[in-house]
C-alpha cells in the first residue's frame, strides 16, 4: 500500500479524457474564431525574466507570480501570468519586419499564484487576440468582434452575455468635469476601477478624498454604475450627470463602427469599466455573463503604448485575453455542454475483432494498413472467442464499423459490420479502407 496519495496542487485540474475534450471543443471555437478573422497563431516561453512583468505592471505584481531563480544563478524568472507582455516583446523584437496589420493570437497556458476561487485558478487556459499598426473604432470592433463569434460558436447570444465598453478618453474627460484635479485622475481611475470591491458609504468616502465637492461625489458615484445599450445616444447620460455630450464621442464612433459590424446588440456602455492597467489607452471593455453572476469572461482594450515600453516603435495596439475557466461555468450553467462528453472524443472509423484462432495473427497488419490509409483503428485487447462481447465493446467506443476476422480470411475475405445499421456483409481485404473511408455516420 502506497505510503502517500498525492493531489494535483492546489488550483489545478486534472484533465481527463472527456474533460479535455471539453477543453478542446472551447479551444476549438478560439481557433476557429481567430483564423476566420485573419489572425496567425503564435506561442512564447512558458517562463520569462521577472523583469518583463514588472516592466509592464510594476513591482507590486510579483506577489501574485511564481517566481524562482535557477540554482547559481544570476536572473529571476516567472511563469507567465498573461500574454501580452510576451507578444510584445516579440512584436518589438522583429517591429521593422513585420507586415501591417499584425494580427496574432495565442492559446497559452498561464499561471497566478493567487488564493484559488470560483472562476480563478492558480494554471489556466487562455485565449489572446491582438491587433497591431491601426488605430480606429473600426479595428477595436473587429477585436470585439474576435471574441463575439467564438462565443456564438459555443452557442452563446446576446442574450447570454454582454461585452461591456468604455474608452480612457471618455473616462478622463468626465472626471474632468466632474472637478477631479489632474493630479488625482489616476486615483479616481483606481477607484472606479474598484467599485464593486466597495460599499457604498467607502466609495463615497474615497471619492470625496478626491477633492470633489458633495454634489459631484453624487455625480461621480452615478457615472460609475451608468450603464446603458450601445445603441442608445449619451443624452440622457450626459444630462444625469452634467457632463457634456461631447465628451462622450469616442463611445459614439464606437457606436457607428459596432452597427456597421452587426454587433451592436451584444454592446452595453459602462463607464465604470476602467481596466485597471495603467498601460490601457482608448477603448476598453469585458466580456460578462449577463446576471453578473461570475467574474469577467474576456477583458481587453487599445494599448497603443506597450510595444514601445519594451523597446519597440511606437505601434497601435488592440487586444484581449478570454480565459477558459469562467467561461466553462458560464456554458455548464446555460446547459451548453454535452450531457454525455464521450460524445466530443474522437470516433473510430473501424474496430477490428478476431473470431480466434489463426485469425488472430491478421490483426495487427490489418490495423497498420488502415491507419497508414489515414482511418482511426482500434482494436480488442480481450482474449476471448465471443465475438458478440467484442462488437459490444465496439460499440461502446462509438466505432462506425466493426471488422470480424474469422477463418475466411484464407480467402481474403473479411466480415464487416456496420454498427449504426446492424447490416453486416462480406468484403476483400482490399475494400477495408476504401469502405471503412467512407464514413456516411460521422458526428
């Protein structure tokens, strides 16, 4: 008896057959979404210098990272805990040669050594688009619009889900407004940033340390809840809280260029939406399931100033990054996974079965010749003579066709089942592929 039983580490999952292929299928909408949108895939180092996060975020991200230093070593590492800073290190790498647009994504797996919670976990997949050299309301939509057709692919609506916008722009003119000296712009940022973390009376007590008058703490903490469809007009925004229209005409470009891409119904304003790193510098939004329910599916905006940071020319930037563990929740609760996921493992195209004897000795040629053919094989590792209890094996791997080798094969001659239909008939050797290719039942 073993002395200890291990478990996966705190914050990580196991992936057996069927969940992978969840994962997969989630996985495959990403793929599929990126590649119909022009993006090429791309993939970086797992571990990068620690100096790449705190060039980004700051000291102060390096508590939530594994970090380590190899023994004898000089140089501090990190697992990566996003993707951004990698895919801008690489952009600046190779900025003179690269073609405009760069369009990239990647599904990396990411790390945080945070206190594990619903919807967070220590290691977990994630989904990057980013969109390089343009600028424009335009380009920001077609990211959105990215993340929107891999949602809609896993079956989700915009009755589901909601990407929630706001733009950097429209965020410092209304704080303008509002009375918030330049000086604490950033602090009052900070604190939209944090609204939902706070009650309401600690909201107004740190929007009033803001040096804002008491009717403009009012104003402020009203701004920071409005919401509103994307398709509506700022009116009633900008009255409600004595901010001029015009400072709302980044949002209403966004507008034009999301009804011109047939997205606007999945689009709702909320000006709270900061994104609190500092490095965001126009449109930004998340993706949220529509209750509220769980944290943000998607989050990302316009960083137009990143490349640069790491020593690269001044580029236009735009991009998110989708993790698969909200979203797995969301789809479970919107019963939008298979009830049965051996459903989304691979299927055989033919299981072959010996009826005993001699004829066990054909198995394994057989087998080669049709997957060098390209077919998925399988084969019974029972040692037994009832063929029944084999082609019920066959069938609960969910293969199209049962191949029984008996003792005609002498003459070449093999048995084959169809095990949708029931129908069985007799065929040469030389059919197998060629039948066994052709697969009417495929899933």
């Amino acid at each position: 008896m073993a002395e200890h039983s291990f478990q996966a580490p705190k914050g990580t999952r196991d992936f057996y057959p069927t969940d992978l292929a969840l994962r997969r299928r989630i996985e495959s909408a990403w793929r599929s979404a990126s590649v119909d949108f022009g993006f090429d895939e791309i993939e970086g180092p797992t571990f990068e210098h620690l100096s790449l996060y705190t060039a980004k975020s700051g000291e102060g991200i390096v508590s939530e990272l594994f970090s380590f230093r190899r023994a004898g070593g000089e140089n501090d590492y990190a697992l990566r805990p996003e993707f951004t800073p990698t895919l801008a290190r690489m952009a600046a790498a190779k900025a003179g040669g690269l073609p405009t647009p760069v369009k990239w994504f990647a599904i990396p797996t990411m790390y945080r050594a945070e206190r594990p919670q619903r919807g967070r976990l220590r290691e977990f997949g994630q989904w990057n688009i980013d969109l390089l050299g343009l600028e424009g309301a335009a380009v920001d939509v077609e990211v959105i619009g990215v993340a929107i057709l891999a949602l809609e692919r896993l079956g989700l609506t915009a009755r589901d889900v909601q990407v929630r916008v706001s733009h950097r722009a429209v965020i410092a003119r209304v704080l303008a407004a509002l009375g918030v000296p330049e000086g604490k712009s950033a602090d009052a940022m900070s604190l939209l940033d944090r609204r939902d973390k706070l009650d309401a009376a600690e909201f107004h007590k740190r929007a009033s340390a803001l040096g804002l008058a008491s009717d403009a703490v009012q104003r402020f903490d009203l701004i920071a809840r409005a919401t509103q469809p994307l398709a509506q007009t700022f009116d009633q925004l900008a009255s409600a809280t004595g901010v001029e229209l015009g400072a709302f005409s980044a949002l209403e470009e966004l507008r034009a260029s999301a009804e011109s891409a047939g997205i606007l119904e999945w689009c709702t304003v909320d000006v709270g939406i900061v994104r609190g790193l500092a490095y965001y510098t126009g449109t930004v939004f998340e993706i949220h399931e529509i209750s509220g329910a769980e944290r943000a599916i998607a989050g990302g905006g316009r960083y137009d100033g990143l490349i640069e940071l790491f020593g690269g020319p001044r580029m236009p930037a735009c991009g998110f990054g989708m993790g698969d563990v909200v979203l797995s929740n969301v789809l479970a609760d919107r019963g939008l996974l298979p009830k049965d996921a051996q459903d989304l493992l691979p299927r055989p195209d033919a299981f072959i079965v010996s009826a005993g004897g001699d004829a066990d000795r054909f198995v394994a040629a057989l087998a080669r010749n049709l997957r060098s053919a390209g077919l998925h094989v399988r084969t019974s590792y029972k040692a037994t003579r009832n063929v029944g209890k084999l082609l019920s094996d066959a069938n609960k791997a969910r293969a199209r066709y049962a191949i029984i080798i008996g003792a005609e094969i002498a003459d070449g001659r093999i048995a084959l089942k169809d095990l949708a239909s029931g129908e069985q008939r007799w065929i040469s050797i030389d059919e197998a592929a060629t039948v066994c290719g052709h697969t009417p039942h495929a899933s």
